[in-house]
C-alpha cells in the first residue's frame, strides 16, 4: 500500500515498474461480457477513478477501457487517474456526489468504505462459482465482514529476495526460515562478503507495517483477539518486534533501513550493497535489469521465509468497487466484470499476475514472468492482511510511530507495542 499503502513513496515504486518493462499487448476480444445493449437501450456514460501508477499504466488501462467500449457501443468510460497517495482521500471526498460509478480500493480500505456505505457490497452478483476460481488471498482484498465489495484486481505480495552469489561466497544456502536468515546475514557479514547483509523498508510509513505483518504471522501473532481488543503486543506481534530491533543491534540490516522505502531496498540490493530483502513483484526485474542494477541475473525470488507459525506474505493487493452513488450500477458491473476477467489479465500478466488460479498454468501467463510464477502460485495463497478496521489509516499511523521508537532504540519492543495497543484501543473502541 498494499499498501498499499504509501508503498514507494519516491521514485519507482511497485506500481510504476511497467514503465520500464515490456509493454502489454492487444487485448483479446472477450465473449460473454455484454453486446453493448443497456437496460433500456440508451447511452450511459461512467466515470471510473484509478492511479496513476497502477502495476497497470494508464496506457493500458485506457487500452482496457477501449476494447470494452467497443464492445459495449452504449456505454462511455470516463476515466480518472490520481496519485496512489490521493487515491484514499478522493474517493471519500467524491462520495457524497456520486462523482465516480467504480474505483480502485487498496487492501486496507473496504472496511472503512463499507462502513461508511461508500462502496456496494456486490456479493449477490459476485457467486461462489466464480470466487472458487480466484486465489483465497486475492479473494480476502475486497472482503469485510464475509461481504465482497468489489473484485480483486492488482495482485501483489512481498516476497523474498537474495543475491546468491553472495550466499555462495559465503557458503551459505537460500534461507527458507527467519532463523536460517540470521544465520547466513551473520555468515555474510563475519566473512565480509557485505557490511549489511539485510536491508528493510521501515521507514515511518506503511512500508513498515507491510514488513511488520509479514514478521507479525510468521511468528504466530494477531493484530485484534476475537474480542477485537489489540493483540500484538504480546506473543508473535512482541516476537516480530524484537527480531526487527535484533537485526540492528546485531548490524546485520543496514541502519538506513529505519529511513528507507521499498524503493530504496531496490537501489540498495541492486548496487550490490545488501544481500537479502523484502520487496514486492516489481524489484525482480528491475533488480535483474543490467540498465538499472549492478548485479543483474544475481538476484534470485523466493517464497517469504517461514517462522514458527508460517510463512505468510503481507496482502498488497486492490480491487475494483462499485460506488454506492452510482445511478448506473449494472454497467459498472458489467465493466469490472470485463477488467478483472481472466482473457483481460493473463494478456498483461507481465505487468500484474492474474487472481485467477487457473491462469498460472498457462503458458502466456508462465512465459511474462518464468521465475516468478512458480513462487507466486504458492505465496498468493498464503498472505496476511493488515488490521480489518474502519479507522485502518490511524492504527497504522499510530503502530508505526510506536515500531519507529523500538527500532532506534527510543523504547523497547515491549514498552513500544503496548503505547501503540493503547493509543490503537482508545480509536477502536472509542
């Protein structure tokens, strides 16, 4: 954010890739999505709000938007593209007008936006016969309270990645555990092979609630209790804190982590300054690209390690939702029906990977991303969301001004996460 999320907050980021990889192609003519004839038979026209630095361009989109067009010769789009940092506010303050009929909802807002009645809850067309065909974690971006309000989209997760080169000078294989991580960051550093084996995005953003929450479910811990009390400060979520601090006081991240976004973990693992990172999709070809690293082909992608209780990856998806204002919901419908279709995504796979399951066996699909499909098939359906609350945007600001003071060392883990349980108490449950 992901975020979603805040996520690449300067420079490239996740979402802005596509830029400087292979374009998509045409698009496959769809059947089954519509003959173009509205209820009634006149013209609607619909506005529809994206970002505008979407694992999808906005080239793309367009070309999207196009190709249903002229399926649908009664129907017009209108589209909008924002800053993914404008993306949240936009939405509310159009609400209240009706301003958009679909936009693009990050992972971490459908429970605020549902709440609040600002978006529609689609489960009724949305059937289970087509949701079995999507991955359950995809399935989880859209969902609140067991409703859908909307359809996952853009597909993302972060994933594990390393220099092997590195680990084979230091004679040390792929870690598959957070454990078996420390021990070959220690091997790296006492060796020399890297000052800073590891590299994080934690600075004070939701960069660094991704990290945590990955950290947070592979050491078995919880956001909430059942009652929805905070519970992170104890068990797994102390247990994730302290690794973090850990790795500090041992100097085997790179102290500028505490400053760093996603994009500066790329910069870092493809100047050859770092080993071993975090990150979503999109650094894999840029980290393998010899115009924009100087270890290109040395960077290898990897399921999340596993710790005591899994491997989860942190849920960086989006979907497309119906706007509650929209006096033409059937059209927007049947325009989300066509951009989250499986023809429309496998034919740009390179860009987003599909949420369709079946997709990953395809061979137009395997051959966008060879190396990353395999890993992908497997991490997509292991992922853990963030906090599922409607004041999503204060607890994470609040946790991450808490995790910041652990991890210079301003606070303990314990004394840290127990201010942000408060501080997170007092919203929720106010």
């Amino acid at each position: 954010m992901s975020s979603s999320e805040g996520i690449g907050q300067r420079g490239i980021s996740r979402r802005e890739f596509l830029r400087l990889s292979a374009a998509g192609t045409g698009l496959l003519l769809l059947s089954g999505c519509g003959g173009g004839e509205t209820e009634g038979g006149g013209p609607v026209t619909l506005s529809a709000l994206f970002m505008n630095q979407a694992a999808y361009s906005e080239d793309d989109v367009k070309n999207m938007t196009e190709q249903f067009q002229k399926q649908n010769p009664n129907i017009k789009v209108n589209l909008t593209f924002v800053a993914y940092e404008a993306l949240h506010d936009k939405i509310v303050a159009a609400a209240p007008a009706g301003t958009y009929d679909t936009v693009l909802v990050d992972v971490i807002w459908p429970a605020e936006f549902a709440s609040k009645k600002m978006i529609v809850d689609i489960t009724d067309r949305f059937p289970e016969s087509e949701r079995s065909k999507i991955f359950d974690g995809a399935l989880k971006t859209t969902e609140y309270q067991g409703s859908y309000y909307g359809v996952p989209w853009i597909l993302d997760t972060k994933y594990f990645f390393y220099n092997k080169e590195m680990l084979e000078e230091a004679g040390t294989a792929p870690p598959e555990t957070w454990d078996a991580v420390v021990e070959a960051a220690r091997a790296l550093k006492s060796q020399g092979v890297v000052e800073y084996p590891l590299v994080w995005s934690w600075a004070q953003a939701e960069a660094l609630m991704c990290d945590y929450a990955t950290l947070l479910g592979a050491y078995g811990g919880q956001f909430f209790d059942e009652g929805g009390k905070p519970a992170f400060n104890t068990g797994g979520g102390l247990q994730a804190l302290e690794f973090m601090r850990m790795t500090l006081d041992e100097k085997l991240s790179n102290p500028a982590s505490t400053e760093s976004l996603e994009e500066d973990v790329r910069r870092i693992i493809s100047q050859g300054e770092a080993a071993m990172a975090l990150n979503w999709t999109y650094m894999f070809a840029l980290a393998n690209d010899p115009n924009e690293s100087q270890v290109a082909g040395q960077i290898e992608i990897a399921h999340t390690p596993a710790g005591p209780a899994g491997a989860p990856g942190v849920n960086g998806s989006m979907g497309i939702a119906v706007s509650n204002g929209s006096q033409n919901q059937d059209e927007a419908w049947r325009y989300i029906q066509f951009m989250t279709s499986q023809e429309v995504q496998n034919q740009y796979a390179k860009l987003s990977l599909p949420i369709w399951k079946s997709s990953y066996e395809e061979q137009e699909v395997v051959e966008a991303l060879p190396q990353v499909v395999p890993v992908a098939k497997e991490q997509l359906n292991d992922m853990i969301l963030r906090p599922i609350v409607p004041q999503y945007n204060q607890v994470s600001l609040d946790m991450q001004v808490e995790i910041q003071r652990a991890l210079t060392g301003d606070k303990s883990p314990k004394q840290a996460l127990d201010d942000a349980a408060g501080s997170v108490e007092s919203v929720t449950q106010g």
